[in-house]
C-alpha cells in the first residue's frame, strides 16, 4: 500500500538529521585528524619515536576513512528515485563494510608489526619525554571523536557512524599502545609496547569481525532476529479485524528495517474496510517497532497457504458475463443494484442486491432465489447464490 504524506515528510526529516550527522561527523573528524597526523608525525620525527610517526601515518589514513564517510552519507541520504525505489541506505551498509575491512588491516599491521619488534628489540629507539606529551593527546583527542562519533549514531541509527566512531576509538587504542611503548622503553622494558601493541591487535580485530558480519547481513537481506520478528508478528495480531498472518517478511536497509506481510481478515468485510486494516496495520508497525520504515501489507480473505488457488477462476467481467447466460430467463436478475463476487475456496460465492421494490419481498424473493441458484447449479465455478431486497437509506444508498 502507499506510504502516507505524514510517513513521507517524517522519511525525509529523518535522512535531513542523518546527512547533518555524518557531514558533522566527517568535517570535524577529518580537521582532527589533519591536526593529529601533523603533530604526531613531527614531534615522533624530533623525539626519535617510530611508534608515534606510525601512529602519525595511521592518523593521516583516517582522512581517506573521514572521506569515505562523507561520501556514502551523501548518497544514503538522498530518498528513493527510480532506480532505488527502496532509497540509497545500503551505500551506507556498503561504507560500514569497507570500515570493518580497514579495522581488520589495521589490526593485522598492529599485530605484524608488534611480533616483528617481539624479535627484533634492538630496532626500538630511545624517544625523547616529548613524545609521551604527544601519544597523551592523540588519546584524549580520539576518545573525546569516539564518544562525539557515536552519539549522532545512536541519534540517528547509523551503523556506519557506529563503525567510525569504534575507528576513531581504536586509533585511541592505539596511541595507548604508543605511550604504553614509549613509557615501557624509557624504563627499560623495550618487549611491553609490542606485547600491548599484540593484544590491542586482537582486539581491534574482534570489533571488526562484529561491524563486517553485521554489515553482510544486511547486504544478504537477514531478517529481523527472533525477538524482534515475534514483536512485529504481535502488533500485527493486536490490530482489530486482523484474523492471522502469513508470509511476513523483514530485511534491513541502512539502519532502517522494510516489512512486508499477508494479513488474514473476514473474507466478507468491504473493500474500503480491508484497506482501512492494512492502513492501522502499517500505522502500528511504524508507531511501535521503532527501526521499521517501510511496510507493505497483503489482504488476504483466506490463507493461501492452505485455502484452493482462486488463479483458474474467471474475472469479475468474464463472472458477470457468465451469469448473465445462465440467467436468461430470469429478467428479475437483468440489471441488479449490485452483484458482489466472493472469491473463495476455490470457488464464486455471488451475492445479489436488488432495488427496493415491492416485487422482491417475502416468498417472492425466496423464489427468485432458488431459481438464480437452480440456474447456476450445474456450473462447477459457482459455491452459491444470495439474493437480497436493497434498503433504502437518508443518503439514497443501498
């Protein structure tokens, strides 16, 4: 079904506060680690500091990160067209994978370089007290990205923000492990940086795995988890005139969640009813489910799970034309006020209202009844017939 102007407008508010955030994000990230790399890349290169000219280089790297971000925020922050009719999010699922990837090199090239030092302790220089002032700073300057980084995520539900800030805190990390090295040579122990530097490794590397595998579960279309899908299936039930459902369906674009469900109803009830369930079905969804943005609800009058296919059966023209053969000789039934066609078990229920005439009461109309059944009688596409005298309201409507 359609998506209403409210839910548009609130769409729209919602990838405005998205795109605000990462462009946030990106400048003020990108400024820091500009400065960072300058200052640490410099004073390592004057206080005779591998580590920290390292961690200069890694700093200067993260501007591509800052890019990247700003980038796929732009595009996951323009709404649907015709060629991504559901909108651009999965570039930011995109962006949050190339993220992990970079995460796990980093971790490699920490845990590489950490064992090599292992063996190697006669390469470590002696730095100068200046650069411990330096690694401090990086450490403050990257927990304080962190903490910013993640709050606009948690704001606006982006795991690629999410992946970022957990970037900036693992450069955090990673200046701890350039001070823990620094301070542990100028006492006299050269192997605590690398052992420190081997296990911020492993770390780094576990929030990778967790940021990538999330972030290709959504690219392979995962449904919601268990908990969330039976909360989903509970609203939906506690929606009036809903009878059952089947067929629900869920999966994940950019921090949003899109659903799509078949919902059983009384197969008798209007059309303008049936439409009105779906609308309080998909008003629910939305109110109650906080991630779901989009849904799309069936109506169904049976479970075509289990119910005969209806597909072999004629259109409403085709029935009309049909009924109108078989009842030839009934005139009575030559230009009703409605015919309503159910389609059900695999068969055509027909019901019959005439106007409100004198003609058509009592025994009358139960004559006129079993004659219009008699007549269909022999045609297996028919269930049965029903025959009803109109009622004349204030507004003329029967």
């Amino acid at each position: 079904m359609g998506t209403s102007a409210a839910a548009g407008s609130n769409n729209d508010q919602r990838l405005q506060a998205r795109h605000t955030a990462v462009t946030r994000t990106a400048l003020v990230g990108g400024i820091a680690n500009l400065l960072l790399s300058v200052m640490k890349i410099g004073v390592g290169l004057i206080g005779h500091s591998q580590s920290l000219v390292a961690d200069g280089i890694h700093s200067l790297s993260d501007l591509a990160t800052d890019v990247l971000v700003w980038i796929a925020g732009r595009q996951a922050s323009r709404g649907p067209d015709d060629e991504h009719p559901y909108g651009h999010g999965r570039y930011e699922t995109m962006a949050t994978l190339v993220l992990a990837l970079l995460l796990l090199a980093v971790a490699i090239g920490l845990g590489w370089d950490a064992a090599l030092r292992l063996f190697s302790p006669e390469d470590l220089l002696r730095p100068a007290w200046m650069t411990l002032f330096a690694a401090l700073a990086s450490i403050g300057v990257k927990e304080w990205l962190y903490w910013y980084t993640l709050a606009y995520a948690r704001r606006v539900r982006s795991d690629m923000l999410r992946a970022n800030a957990w970037h900036h805190r693992s450069d955090a990390i990673s200046s701890i492990v350039v001070l823990i090295g620094i301070a542990g040579t100028l006492a006299g122990l050269p192997y605590l940086d690398a052992v420190a530097a081997f296990v911020v490794a492993i770390m780094i590397a576990r929030i990778a795995w967790e940021l990538g595998f999330d972030a290709t579960r959504e690219l392979v279309d995962t449904g919601l988890d268990p908990e969330r899908l039976a909360a989903v299936r509970e609203t939906i039930l506690n929606v009036g005139g809903v009878r059952d459902l089947h067929m629900l369906r869920t999966r994940s674009i950019g921090g949003t969640v899109s659903t799509d469900v078949h919902v059983l109803v009384d197969p008798y009830i209007s059309v303008s009813e049936g439409h009105l369930i779906s609308v309080k079905v998909e008003q629910e969804l939305k109110t109650r489910i906080e991630e779901i943005e989009d849904v799309t609800v069936h109506i169904d009058p049976e479970d075509d799970d289990t119910a005969p296919p209806t597909m072999g059966l004629p259109s409403r023209r085709e029935t009309l034309a049909r009924l109108a053969a078989h009842w030839a000789n009934l005139p009575e039934l030559a230009r009703p006020r409605r015919v309503q066609l159910h389609y059900l078990d695999g068969r055509i229920e027909v019901e019959v209202l005439l106007f409100d005439t004198d003609a058509h009461q009592g025994e009358a109309l139960q004559a006129l009844t079993e004659r219009a059944r008699a007549a269909i009688a022999a045609d297996p596409i028919f269930a049965g017939v029903s025959v009803y005298r109109g009622v004349t309201h204030r507004n003329g409507a029967y």
